[in-house]
C-alpha cells in the first residue's frame, strides 16, 4: 500500500514548532508523537481540542498512527462537540483544558518536564497510508446543517505540496509559518499544518490574534515566514500604528480580500498577498495574487470539470469530482473568476442573478464597510423581493439605494434595506444564515432602522 | 485623567467602535463585556484594540499579564489603559 512520510525535509535537530517557551527539535516531536500514541484509547474518533498548533499536530499525528480519525468540529461550543460526540459514538478527546465534553474518555500530554528527561525511543517518521481516512471536517454552516467530509492523508498531502509547489516554498525561500487562523479549520489544517510538516519548515504554535501578537509571533519564529491568516486580522494589522517585521509571503482565505485592503497589505509587509480559494469538500483548490488577478489558478494536479453552470473539481486524491458550491465562469486557459454562490441564484420577476454579485456591488458603494443581499424566506408574497443588510456609517438607506441604481437591475433592489451595526460574522468571517436571520427579524422593526 | 471620567470616555469608544447602537451610559462598569455581558466575540477585541490603540497609544497583546482580566468589565479595561496608555 502507498503511503507518504509524516513530515519532510527537515534532519532530527531541526526545529518543527516554536512553543511559547522555545522550539521543539524533530527527535522531540517524533518521541512527543509516540509516547501520546501509547496513552490513546481503543476508541477510532478524536475531538482534538490542543490550543497549541504543535500539540495539535502531536495528536493528530499519534491518532494517525493509531489509525484514528481526528473531528475537526466547526466550533468549541460546549453544544457542538456534544452533538459531534453523540454522532460518532466511538469518540475520546485530546485536550489541554479538563473534560471537554461531559461522559467523553479524555486524554492530556504529559507535562513538559517529566517529557524532557526521557530518552526517544524511536527517531524514525512514521508512514501513513495515503488511503487511510484521517479527518472528518465538517462544511461551513452558511451553506446549511454542518455535513462532514472525510479527508484521506493523500488528500492533504497532496493540497499540501501543491500549496507549497504553487508558491515556490521547494526553492528553500522560507523558514516558518505563522498562522492567525485555527487548527481545527480546514484550511487551517492545510495551510498551518500540512503546508509546514510537508516542506521542512517551522510552525509558530501560536495562535497570534492582536497585531501586536502578530509582530511578536513573527519575531519569535525568527524570520523569513509564511503568515497564513484571514482578510480580518489583514486589516487589523494594516490599521495599526505598529512596525511589522516584514514576511517572504502572505496566504490568506475563508473570505474574498479586496484589492485594496491586499495591496495595503504587501506593501505593510513588503511581501506578495497570495489567497487561497477552496471549500471544506475539496479542501484548498486554486489560488491567485489578489493585487495581479481576478482569475484563480488551479493549484497542481486539480482540474475542473463540468459546463456552465454546474463546475465540480477532480483530482486523484478526491474519490470523485466535487460540485464548486459557486458559480464561477471558466476561462479558455482553464482558470475561473468567481461569481457567486451557485445557491445563491435568484430569480426575481423573471431576471437572474446571483446574491454574491449584487453583494459585490452593493460593497463598491462609497460608504459601506460591509453588507450582504439575501432572500428572505420565499412564498409570503406574490413576488418575493430581495433583503440587504448594510453598514455604512453616517449613511441613510436612501444614499445606498440611489447608488445601487447605478449598478444594479431595479428589480433587485432591496426591500427592506437593513441598516445595521454589524454584520453577524462568526471568527473566520462567514455569515451564518440563522445569524443574519435573526439579526433581521432583530431591525425589522422600522423604527431601529434608518429607513427614510 | 480620573478613573471615572476616563470609563466614560472609554464607553464612548467602545460604543463608536464596536457601532452598537447603545447609550454609553448604559454600560455597566463592573458587568462583563464579552459572553452574557454586551455579548463581544474576538473580533470585536479586535477591533475594540484598534481603536484603543488609535486613542491611547497602548497596543493590546494577548501576553499582557492582564489579558485575562481586562477584558471582563469597562472599569477593568479603564485600569489597564490608564497603566499602559502612551498619549
């Protein structure tokens, strides 16, 4: 049976992660992972909840070994990890906080200093077979109920060589990654932790949230990193009044960046602004550099296929093709712009459209910092309109819609126009659809608007 | 400053910054600002931290030894910035 090394490229004294209290060689990673292997139960699944993204990486890597599946839930929420642990009955968890989930087996590292006077006994890298089923993550809440997908340990070998092969990271360019985003995510696993392990370079074990956090993780991973973070934590860092160390790159995903907010970005850390377009089914496909192109590139050894309007991506370490939850329009060369959500298709007294464009639109216009277009629930009214809701500060629903009829059919302009706040974006800035539900039926008293 | 008039003003900040349509004065110094309190995530502490910075010259750091405790009320977070604010 084939199977692909746990880590790559680096020699036993390397440096695989910096804790928060120094680095963590090869040689202990390797006795870290086997020592944890023997301590797990006969139970298949793991919740792993580590905060830390190299005991993460321990427990993902000891489960593996064991032939375990580690959960990846979308959330820590005490009602998320009960229902994921209900759903997968033969389930223990990892953690460094106390019982996660009431009634669940749970196993902890043991303490740095009883680890650090013990001799390795094994240096060699386990071998996993890239057939074996390793993680189940489970798709984003604003396509509907979380649904998991299985993930082979090819699948995210692969995504992670072709990750770094996309953007150069075999020529030696860089030493670390230092990642804003969680572990447990999809992206976050491929990108933080696969993208490292796979290409011999350090993972900051940090989860660096202010920017002040982000310079000193930075600092502490000692130059020459990757930053894999988030058009949110891009912002921040690019507002605040503080000197960044400069980085050989930044990845971002989980939501579109702007042009604008990318090239404030690469020139605050003199590096390129690479984004990263996937879906937790396929995981990471395609990439572009927001400042260059709207086109993204297939990364190696993923094709699309299909016709307008329904593409799928296939690759060999996919078990079939996998619908692209977007609409998006192909290129001759094989490369896509994105359009919109293929869901988010809408009909309105005959005209079409797609939600994802008319909130591109609706985000050109001067004022408004975010906002989003939906469709309320359909057959209340004999013809359904659209719904947005917007902030824009110091704006009034009427300048927003005088300028939308600018750029948009009249028939999609919104009624209501929800002026708001914020929007309700969860911690990797997705829109759950209960959330902006909810926060409707919250505005949809005239009075806490300001509609004219 | 006085402690006093620098919650007020931090009220006001949080109000403008977080855009949450509240009165500042309704903010309770001692109830929680993040969870059950006014119901703040991390992004919102991040961006609470821009605007603290922008203000009062002091860069939040999630390795400030009052990170833990800072967060949790209005006059908490009025004692850190008075200890580290820079203008």
């Amino acid at each position: 049976m084939s199977t692909a090394p746990l880590i790559r490229l680096y020699g036993p004294e390397d440096v695989l992660a910096w804790e928060a209290d120094g680095p963590r060689s090869v040689a202990e990673f390797l006795a870290d992972v086997t020592e944890l292997a023997d301590m797990l139960p006969d139970q298949r699944s793991v919740l792993n909840l580590f905060s830390s993204r190299y005991e993460f990486l321990v427990g993902f890597a000891a489960a593996m070994v064991r032939g375990h599946v580690t959960l990846l839930p979308q959330s820590r929420a005490p009602q998320t990890l009960r229902r994921i642990a209900g759903e997968y009955g033969d389930c223990y968890a990892v953690t460094d906080q106390g019982d996660p989930v009431e009634g669940l087996p749970c196993v902890t590292l043991p303490s740095r200093g009883s680890r650090s006077g013990r001799t390795p006994r094994s240096a060699a890298v386990p071998h996993i077979p890239l057939q074996q089923a390793v993680a189940v993550a489970f798709t984003s809440g604003s396509t509907g109920q979380p649904m998991p997908n299985r993930k082979t340990w090819g699948a995210l070998v692969s995504v992670g060589l072709a990750i770094g092969s996309r953007f150069g990271l075999k020529a030696g360019l860089c030493r670390s990654v230092v990642a804003t985003v969680p572990h447990q995510h999809m992206f976050g696993l491929e990108a933080s932790v696969m993208l490292p392990i796979q290409h011999g370079l350090a993972m900051h074990a940090g989860r660096p949230l202010f920017p002040e956090d982000v310079r000193t993780a930075l600092v502490e991973a000692s130059g020459r990193s990757v930053l894999v973070t988030t058009p949110l934590h891009l912002r921040a860092c690019v507002m605040a009044e503080i000197a960044l160390p400069s980085v050989e790159m930044i990845v971002s995903a989980t939501s579109p960046l702007s042009r604008e907010l990318a090239r404030q970005a690469e020139t605050r850390f003199h590096a390129p602004v690479n984004e990263i377009f996937g879906f937790a089914e396929a995981g990471s496909v395609a990439s572009r550099r927001t400042v260059a192109a709207d086109e993204w590139h297939m990364l190696d050894g993923v094709v699309l296929t299909g016709q307008d309007p329904e593409w799928s991506v296939r690759a060999e370490y996919l078990p079939r093709p996998i619908r692209v939850p977007d609409r998006i329009a192909v290129t001759e060369q094989g490369q896509f712009r994105v359009l919109g959500r293929t869901q988010d298709q809408v009909n309105i007294a005959g005209h079409r459209a797609s939600l994802g464009d008319l909130t591109q639109k609706l985000l050109e216009v001067d004022g408004v910092q975010d906002g989003v277009f939906f469709l309320p629930e359909e057959g209340q009214a004999p013809l359904t309109r659209l719904t947005a809701v917007v902030v824009a500060p110091g704006k009034t629903g009427e300048d927003i819609r005088r300028a939308l009829r600018w750029s948009i059919d009249p028939v999609f302009l919104p009624r209501p126009l929800v002026m708001v706040p914020k929007l309700p974006r969860n911690e990797t800035g997705k829109l759950p659809h209960d959330a902006l539900r909810r926060l409707v039926e919250q505005h949809s008293d005239p009075e806490s608007t300001h509609e004219p | 400053m006085s402690t006093l008039s620098l919650e007020h003003e931090l009220a006001a900040l949080i109000v403008e910054a977080l855009k949450l349509k509240a009165d500042p004065s309704s903010i309770q110094p001692e109830a929680p600002l993040f969870g059950n309190g006014l119901g703040l995530d991390s992004i919102d502490a991040l961006e609470l931290s821009l605007a603290i910075a922008q203000t009062y010259g002091y860069q939040i750091k999630s390795t400030d030894p009052e990170i833990k405790t800072m967060f949790s009320s209005l006059r908490a977070l009025a004692r850190a910035i008075e200890k580290n604010r820079t203008k």
